[in-house]
C-alpha cells in the first residue's frame, strides 16, 4: 500500500487496467474508500460488487474484535475506532441504528464485513462500520405481533427470540431471520420462521418450519452457510440448523449434546474456534467446549459425527475479573486462523461490568485486554466494502 501512495497518477496509468484491479483487490478495505478519488474509473471499480467480493477474498484481514456501541445520534454515522493495538485487534464502533431509541440488540455474528441491529418493536438495520454505508429493515410480523399486544405480551411471559443474521453464499443474498416458538402466541406450529428479503424489501414466512421448540434466550449462530439454535426438550439438547440457501432445518446430529441431563439456559453458549461449530458449558468450576468433530471433516453425514471436547477454562483463573460467579455464559470468539488463542466475554450484572481476555489454551494464560462499565458487545469482524 506504501509504494501506491507514492507512485505517480502517470505511471499507475501506463498498467493495464486489469493488473490495477488485482492490485487494488489486495488491498484493506479502509485504504480503498480513500483511492476512489483517483479517478472515476478507480471509483467505479471499486464500487462495484464483483470488486467489493473479489477484495473480501484476496485483501482480508484476520478477523477483528469489533465493540459494537449503540447511539440514539441518528446524524452519526457508523465508524470505527482503535481500542488496543495489539494481536487481538480490537476495534470500536458507534452505530446509530432508527430514530427509535428501543434498537438494543446487535446480532452475533457479523458476515462479510456487516453488523445487524434491531430492536423488539421497530424496524432494524444493517450497517458495514468500515464504509459508513447503512440499510434499513422494516419490522417483522412477529415484532408487529407483539407492538399490538402492548402490555399483554408481558403477561405472556414470552421470552423474545434473538435475530440471526447471515448469508446464502449460492445467491450472494443476506438475510436476517427469526425463528420463535409458537404456542405461547396463539399460533398453530411448533416454531414459526420469518425471513427478510432484500431484494423485495419485505419479510416471508418459511414453510414447513422446525418441528423442533428452540430456547429462545441464546443467540443463534452463524456458521458455514447455516444459522443453528438450541433445542428445547425435557430431556435433552440439541443443536437445529437452518440452512439459508435451501431453507431447510436438520438436526446436525443424532447424538446428544455433551452436557450432563438438562442445563440451565444461560449456562451454554455457541460459538465458533478455529473454524469449527463449537458449544460450551458452564460448571461451578470450568468453561468446558467441545467442537463438532473435527476430526472427520470430509465426513458429509453430519449425523455420524459426534462432540469432541477441545478446550478446558479453568473460572478460578478468570474468577479475579468475572468474578466467583457467572451469570451468563463465557462467550469465545475466535482470532486469527493460524493461532488457537482466542477472546473470552463475560458482563457482571451485580457488578455492571463487562470483561474482554485474551486466553491462550497452548499456555493456559489469560491477558485481561478491557474491563469497563461498557465495552460495547464484541463481535468476530473482517472489514470490507460490501453493501446490500
């Protein structure tokens, strides 16, 4: 990047156009925004989506640590600012999602360089931080369901169901879903899906749904084309997928969950490490996470793996910034591909405080990295310049 800054207009003109666009496609996100003032062909090429993906590709960063703060400063746009420098690259920024005040909830996962925020009654948004380019969503019929109950729907004891937000990589297309039990709402099916469509900007239902009730308490995950829950059932859990090219769910394994009986809710957690589906529990003593069988990843029947326990936490260590207890479950979020470190997450209600660690399972260390009153909601993040 240091010898395009320095290199003259004339000579970058004598390349074939071609070799500039492989150039360029190498490059950070960041540094781009910054050269479409070369030329309206540089400015063209650079905005155009074949570009924005071949750059997501070919000039991507290792994964970010993104803090996602919420501002009602609907003049603000998205932006970003470094927090730490060091191997964890964490970064910060304010979104400023409606000009409603309710946008509390930030999806998470992020895809492609894309956060979603949303909120319980009004319309939601996708922002990509690195660009300042943002896109509003319209309420779904769950949300407008629930804003005409008004204060009945806390007579429900209806927990709200977390949005997923991800992407079908076949069609190019992003999609923010619901998936929420039924019952509870005077409605038929086990569970009901709703899907938001871009291109028609409107939300569809997806038919059949689950078969299966999820817990609707814990965030769903994105990972490898799909969006996955918890199930909810009297004897056991289980984790449910949905595959957001085909639109169909699966449970992505017979064999039972690694926990011993029924869990408390707040106690597990999914999370993705070293490019693997992972799952994680809570004991009085230990974060334990167990990895969807890495060892047969040519295996396609996702029916034969089964749950690998890969790392051990040790909460007396990490017991001197979460505390003696935890109230929710760690969440992990993974760094660069070539280490195993990764990030630990923990907020203290009694305490109002959130903690960001660095943990290292080669060494056992833990480097606490942020503790503050908020840090923002951390999100495993490339930057780029996709827009929908």
């Amino acid at each position: 990047m240091r010898n395009i800054k320095h290199c003259s207009c004339s000579s970058m003109e004598q390349l074939h156009h071609d070799i500039v666009e492989r150039i360029l496609e190498r490059l950070p996100a960041k540094s781009l925004g910054r050269f479409k003032s070369v030329s309206r062909r540089w400015e063209s090429t650079i905005e155009s989506r074949y570009f924005q993906k071949r750059q997501l590709i070919c000039g991507g960063d290792d994964p970010q640590v993104l803090l996602v703060y919420l501002s009602c400063d609907v003049a603000a746009p998205p932006n970003i600012q470094p927090v730490v420098s060091d191997e964890a690259q964490v970064t910060a920024v304010k979104i400023s999602p409606t000009e409603s005040e309710n946008c509390t909830f930030v999806s998470q996962t992020s895809c492609d360089g894309l956060v979603c925020v949303y909120s319980f009654y009004d319309s939601g948004l996708v922002a990509n931080p690195t660009t300042g380019w943002s896109r509003c969503f319209p309420p779904s019929r769950l949300q407008q369901l629930i804003h005409g109950l008004q204060e009945n729907f806390f007579e429900l004891a209806y927990r709200f169901p977390l949005l997923g937000f991800g992407k079908d990589s076949l069609r190019d297309a992003y999609k923010p879903v619901f998936l929420y039990n039924s019952c509870e709402l005077g409605l038929d099916n086990v569970t009901t899906c709703e899907v938001f469509d871009f291109s028609a900007n409107s939300w569809r239902y997806v038919v059949p749904a689950s078969p299966h009730r999820i817990i609707p308490c814990r965030e769903p995950l994105y990972f490898d084309g799909s969006l996955h829950w918890f199930t909810e059932g009297q004897d056991e859990t289980k984790v449910l997928s949905f595959h957001l090219h085909s639109e169909a769910f699966q449970l992505i394994s017979n064999a039972p969950l690694p926990f011993p009986g029924r869990v408390h809710p707040e106690d597990i957690a999914l999370c993705s490490l070293s490019n693997r589906l992972c799952v994680s529990l809570k004991t009085d003593l230990l974060r334990l996470i167990w990895s969807f069988d890495p060892r047969n990843n040519n295996n396609n029947n996702n029916n034969d793996k089964t749950w690998v326990k890969l790392y051990i936490i040790d909460l007396n260590t990490t017991s001197f910034w979460f505390g003696s207890t935890h109230t929710l479950a760690l969440s992990a979020l993974s760094l660069s591909p070539t280490t195993n470190k990764f990030l630990l997450y923990d907020r203290e209600y009694n305490e109002h405080k959130q903690h960001l660690v660095l943990h290292d399972p080669a060494t056992k260390s833990y480097d606490l990295l942020l503790s503050a009153k908020s840090i923002g909601l951390p999100l495993s993040y490339v930057q780029s310049l996709i827009s929908i």
